[in-house]
C-alpha cells in the first residue's frame, strides 16, 4: 500500500520584469506595489481613520512630506514611512499629556514620557536617513608643504590642525610666538593704565 504524498498548492506571483516606479517619490521603489504598500501603511498609521474626510486630509498631508523628503531608494522609504509614524505619535503624546486635568499628575507624566521617547526616536531616524545619505560623512583635506617658504595661509591651516583652533583663538603672546617678531619679555611688556578704574597716576 502506497502512500501519496500531500501536494500544497503553490501560489505564482508575477512580477513586472520592466518597474515603472510611477510612485518613486512616495517610497522610493521602482516598484509601485511597494510604493502604494507603503504610502497606505503610513496612512493607517495616522490617527482619526474612523472618519472618512480627516483621513483623507491627514494622509495627503502625510504623503505630501514624504515627497518633499524625496526617498531615493526603498531603505529611505521605510525610515521616511517610520519618521512620518513617530513625529505623529510624537505630537499626540504631547497634546494628550497636557490635556490631562492636574490632578491626574501621573497620567500626564507618562504620556510626556512617551513623548519624550517618540521623539528622540525621530532624531535617530533623522539621523540615519542623513547619514544613509552621505550627509554624515567627514571630509579631510591633507596639504603638503614642499618648501620651506610656508606662507600665511599654511601657517594658519598648521595652527588649526595642531592646537584646533585658528589665529584669532590664540592668545597674543602665542600669536607673537608664531610671527617673525621675537616674543616680548614679560617684564617689558606694557603695564595696564591704572587711571580712571581707583588707581594712582603714575608721574613720569
């Protein structure tokens, strides 16, 4: 006696093999199946979808930041798509805490709090479409000096890499030190004028 073997029926999934991407600017696919996907999962993450015209409004609102914010690829969609999502529960938050009467002293401090954590999840996510976007990178640039002719432009570029900070940071005695004069003995320098601020004219 065989046994058959149990055949699970397979599902076929067609793809476009030629993505228009009509809807790029919304999730940042050539895909719009991703795009339309996308664009509706952060409308239903904003709140008043019970009523048909505020949700309306709020997602178009919505839709039309992520344009302005124009994702080049699918991974700026998604953190575009989960900006939008955490600057709305941001906000929320915030008018719900302070909507809370005084006395419900510790309804109000726990919705501030989850404010205060959708916000700074906002930051992060800020933060990572810069730098997934080339913004957060530093640029390091390495002069030569060949000849021993060093003008002033390079003595100021050597000063900044060496004390961090240019000549109108340094004290006047270093910046001095760094000219073609000699550095002055501290006894000749000039005295300070006491007249005028309680002390005695000097008679010369």
């Amino acid at each position: 006696m065989t046994k058959k073997a149990n055949k699970e029926p397979r599902t076929t999934v067609a793809l476009d093999p030629k993505p228009k991407g009509k809807f790029k600017i919304l999730g940042g696919s050539l895909s719009d199946d991703w795009n339309q996907r996308l664009a509706n999962l952060v409308g239903a993450a904003m709140p008043g979808q019970s009523n048909r015209d505020s949700a309306i409004k709020a997602n178009e609102a919505v839709w039309g930041a992520m344009i302005d914010l124009a994702p080049a690829d699918p991974i700026e969609g998604i953190l575009i798509a989960q900006l939008m999502a955490a600057t709305e529960a941001s906000l929320c938050m915030y008018r719900r805490g302070w909507e809370q009467p005084p006395e419900y002293f510790e309804a109000r401090t726990k919705y501030l709090q989850l404010a205060d954590k959708a916000a700074r999840t906002v930051v992060l996510l800020t933060e990572r479409l810069d730098h997934h976007r080339g913004r957060g990178q530093q640029q390091i640039t390495v002069k030569h000096v060949t000849t021993n002719n060093v003008t002033a432009d390079q003595a100021i570029i050597t000063d900044s890499v060496t004390t961090g900070g240019g000549a109108r940071n340094m004290a006047p005695a270093l910046q001095t030190a760094n000219s073609e004069a000699p550095m002055p003995i501290l006894s000749e320098a000039r005295q300070p004028d006491l007249v005028g601020v309680g002390g005695v004219e000097k008679k010369i």
